[in-house]
C-alpha cells in the first residue's frame, strides 16, 4: 500500500516573507473545486504521536475561486509558548512535499444579499489581524472579478512592518482606484503595526497599534482613522464588518462600534438583519 495522502495537496510554490511567515501553493490532486471566497482548506500530515493517524488542521484560502491552477494559503509557523504540532511538521516541507487535504468549508462569505432579498449595497470594512488577512484576499479577488461597486475598506494589523503580507497588491487596489476616481472600483487599505517602537519597525511612519485602533473612535469621541479615510461616520445602514483574528481582535471591533447599533447574526434584529461577520480561532 502507498504512504501517498489521498487526495493529496502538493506544494508548487512557496513564498517565505519571514522565518516564520510564508505563502504556500498547492495543487490539489481533484483539481481546485467549486467554493466561496473566504472558505478553509484542511490539511493534514502524519499525526506526530498517534501512529496510523492524521493530525488536521483549517487553513483559510487566500486565492480567490475563480483561480483553478493553485491554491494559496497564508500560514505562520505557531512558534510560542510551544511548537505548535502542524505548523512545525509542515514548515520544512519543500516544493514536491504532499499533504492530505478536505474540500473547503465554512460560513466566513460574502453576504450579497439583504434579508428582504434585495441586494447588499453596504461598505465592507475588513479587519484583518495578522494571518486573518487570508480571507480577504480571496473576497477582494473575487470582488474585482464581479466587478463590484461597493466600497471595500480593508484595515490589516501586525507585530512588525514585514508581517504586514500582501501589501504590494492592496497598495497597487487603493492606486488603482485612486486612479479611476474611486467610479466603479473603491477601495481603501489601512495598515497599523502594533509595536512601533520595536527597531524592527524602524522608519514606519504609519499608524501604530492593533488593527481594532483603526475603528475605534478618538478620544474625543471624533471619527475612527478608517472613517477619517472614506469621510463618512460608518453607520449600520451603510457599512457592514467582516473580522478576522485572534478572537481579542472580534471582542475589540464589536466593542468599538456596538453602541452604534452594530450585530451580529447571533442578535439579528426582527427582520433578520446584521452587520458584523467574524471568524476567529479560540
Ligand atoms: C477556520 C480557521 C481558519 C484558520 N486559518 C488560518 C490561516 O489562514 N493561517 C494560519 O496561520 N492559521 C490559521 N488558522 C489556525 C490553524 O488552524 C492552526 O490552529 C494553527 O496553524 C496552529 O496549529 P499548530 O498545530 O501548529 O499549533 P497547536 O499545536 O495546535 O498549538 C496552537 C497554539 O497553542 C500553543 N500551545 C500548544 N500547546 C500548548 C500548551 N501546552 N500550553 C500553552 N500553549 C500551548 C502553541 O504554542 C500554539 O501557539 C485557522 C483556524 C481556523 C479555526
Ligand atoms: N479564518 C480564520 O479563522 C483564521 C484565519 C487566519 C488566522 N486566524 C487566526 O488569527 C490569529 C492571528 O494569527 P497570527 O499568527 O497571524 O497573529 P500575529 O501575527 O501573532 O498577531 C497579529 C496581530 O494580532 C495582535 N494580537 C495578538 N494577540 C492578540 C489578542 N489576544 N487580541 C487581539 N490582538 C492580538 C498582535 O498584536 P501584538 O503585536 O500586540 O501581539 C498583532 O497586531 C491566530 O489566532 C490565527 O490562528 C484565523
């Protein structure tokens, strides 16, 4: 009998942005199926201390569905307090390496309707914590691929500059669609670290602190920087949150806008309608 992973996921392409921070690509042995932006991949290797089992693991995928050669995922090697057991098994794999996979899952989507089957027109702010940028650059994707006109404002935090992944292309969006006059395509990119001082933030003349400062309001009760950026107070009958992160990050952007009325579907008002959708690990 083969040791093969069955299906198996092969590593085509990888992109190390740190010791601990890479994109990988993966072709997927049943070709890429059929899902919706912002679901997960599960992967999954020899369990390290159970012979004959398989450890898994949900990945978010970072490409956007209508990519059928790849598959990319955006993953930090768990290195503290303990080496996480997938994440250190998976972080010498090279290029060729083979993983065992499960189709995507999950309910972190898009939502293009309202509840009286009318369709979404809100804003879509994305708060993004560290990995949790994962998600979004599958719905940014897709969303360009749609031709969408709602305006996407997405806010990505980190540690350190070189954590914040994918900010080449969301500063290429934002030039893009400074460049059209914001008609048609209207997107905004928010980028804080949350140790500024550190010297490997050195010469980063941004916004420091976690992603949440970025929604939270001034001091004075004035606008948050994001609304600063679209000139526009976010209220919940033109703006809708999507979070990913640590669940500190959730907790942190519900708080920042709750007593403006924003909710979740847990407290959907009578019709059926909410405002923030968040996945978070733990
Ligand atoms: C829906 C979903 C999507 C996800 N998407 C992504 C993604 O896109 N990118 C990504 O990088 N991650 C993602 N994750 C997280 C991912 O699934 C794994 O949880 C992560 O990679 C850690 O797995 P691990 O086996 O290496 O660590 P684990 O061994 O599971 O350990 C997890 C953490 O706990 C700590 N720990 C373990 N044992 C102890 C102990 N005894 N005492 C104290 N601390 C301990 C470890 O140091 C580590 O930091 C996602 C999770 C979910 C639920
Ligand atoms: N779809 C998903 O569910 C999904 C997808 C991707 C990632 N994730 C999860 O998202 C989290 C982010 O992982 P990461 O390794 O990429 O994070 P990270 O780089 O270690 O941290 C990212 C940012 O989150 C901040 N942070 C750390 N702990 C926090 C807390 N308890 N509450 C609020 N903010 C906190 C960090 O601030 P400091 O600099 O102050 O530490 C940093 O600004 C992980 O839990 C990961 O598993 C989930």
């Amino acid at each position: 009998m083969s040791d093969a992973p069955s299906p198996a996921a092969t590593i085509r392409e990888r992109v190390d942005l740190t010791d601990s921070l890479a994109l990988f690509r993966f072709e997927l042995e049943n070709g890429i199926p059929d899902y919706a932006a912002g679901q997960y991949l599960t992967l999954g290797l020899p369990h390290p201390d159970k012979p004959g089992k398989i450890l898994w693991r949900p990945y978010s995928i970072s490409s956007p569905p209508e990519r059928k050669d790849l598959m990319e995922l955006y993953i930090r090697w768990a290195r503290s307090p303990v080496p996480g057991k997938f994440t250190t098994l998976l972080w010498p794999l090279k290029i060729g390496d083979q993983l065992a996979y499960k189709d995507p899952k999950g309910a972190f989507s898009i939502e293009h309707q309202r509840p009286d089957g009318g369709p979404e027109t809100r804003r879509m702010v994305l708060m993004g914590g560290g990995t949790g940028i994962a998600p979004f650059m599958a719905y940014i994707q897709h969303l360009r691929k749609l031709g969408t006109t709602r305006q996407i404002v997405v806010c990505h935090g980190a540690s350190y500059v070189e954590e914040l992944g994918y900010r080449e292309e969301l500063l290429e969006w934002q030039r893009e669609s400074v460049a059209c006059g914001r008609k048609g395509w209207d997107f905004h990119y928010l980028a804080t670290v949350s140790r500024p001082k550190e010297p490997a933030n050195a010469g980063w003349d941004g916004p420091g602190g976690r992603v949440e400062s970025l929604v939270q309001p001034a001091a004075d009760g004035g606008p948050s920087p994001a609304e600063v950026v679209v000139g526009e107070r976010f209220t919940t009958a033109n703006t809708s949150f999507y979070i990913c992160g640590f669940d500190g990050t959730v907790q942190s952007v519900k708080a920042a806008v709750e007593s403006r009325d924003f909710r979740t579907k847990k407290e959907a008002r009578e019709d059926g309608g909410y405002d923030i959708k968040f996945e978070s690990y733990g």
